[in-house]
C-alpha cells in the first residue's frame, strides 16, 4: 500500500493512557478500498519476479514461459487458478507461490467463477450451464412452458435490469 493510512483504535483494544490515539496502518487490511488493489500489485509483482508476464489484455492473466514450458495463472481478487505444461513445472511454482503467500492448494479444477470444469480423453470441457440454470431460477423462468409467439407480456417480478445484466455476463 502507497497511501498512509490512519485508523481508530479497534474497540477493545483501545489504549487507556491515550484514548484518543490514533493508528498508523503499516500494511493494507480487509475491508480497506485499498486492500485489493495492494493485494493485486503485491502479488503480480511478485510473479514478476518469478518470471511472468501480465497479459497486455487481461489484467489478471500472466503467463509464464520457460523454453518449450508454459504455465497460465488466472488471477480473481484472492483466488487463483494455475495451470503448467508440465507436472514438474506446475509442482514448481506452487512451491515458489506457497514459499511467499499463505495458500491452501485445492486441487484440480472443478468450478470457478461459474464455470464447471470436466476433464475426459478428450480434452477439458468448460461449461455455465450451472450459472444459466441459476439465472433462470431468479427470474423465475424455470416453471415457463414453451409456447408459440406473441403472447402477452407480464410484468417481471425482478427488475430487468438484473437479468439482462447477469444474461450478458452468462455469454
């Protein structure tokens, strides 16, 4: 964080010769505005000096590559997926993540951001369907039967603004 900051002092915790202090933050904190954004900067430099580089498009996107090796890390505020071209590459760098950042490794990718993740011989297969059944079921769509066209309008119960919103964000 490049602000500096000062706080109350957190109730129960408050000083009783100097009950009017005040805190100087020494490092960003949950809850801040700043957090995320000192977050973000904190950890994208430090992939930097790993050896990534941040996608000229995509902000939380940054690729690696070592000779034929590749590895893509997909950054969402504190969630991270990681993929590598490479077992011994992707073991790798968890540890170089893990060595800096307090994390919890979960695996394999099932789901993120909406999107279900299968893996078969095939390949992976990337999929929203559990997201557009849930768009569907706060619009309240889910209970329609098809009919044929034109039929009268009614009055949707959420304003639309929401549903147009999420649909767009669905495709």
């Amino acid at each position: 964080m490049n602000e500096t900051v000062y706080c109350q002092q957190p109730p129960g915790f408050i000083d009783p010769a100097c009950p009017d202090a005040i805190c100087l933050l020494q490092r960003s904190l949950y809850g801040l505005k700043q957090a995320p954004r000192a977050w973000h900067q904190r950890f994208a430099t430090f992939l930097r000096q790993l050896g990534f580089v941040a996608s000229a498009t995509y902000a939380s996107l940054f690729i690696f590559t070592e000779g034929n090796s590749t590895a893509y890390l997909l950054l969402y505020v504190d969630d991270i997926v990681l993929t590598a071209s490479s077992d011994a590459l992707l073991r790798r760098l968890i540890d170089r993540l893990h060595s800096e950042f307090a994390m919890i490794d979960l695996g394999e990718l099932h789901h993120f951001l909406g999107i279900s993740v299968t893996r078969s011989s095939d390949g992976i297969f990337l999929s929203q369907r559990q997201y557009a059944v849930d768009l569907l079921q706060h619009q309240h769509l889910l209970t329609l039967v098809p009919s044929s066209l034109p039929r009268r309008v009614l009055p949707s119960p959420t304003p639309p603004r929401t549903g147009v919103l999420r649909a767009l964000f669905s495709t």
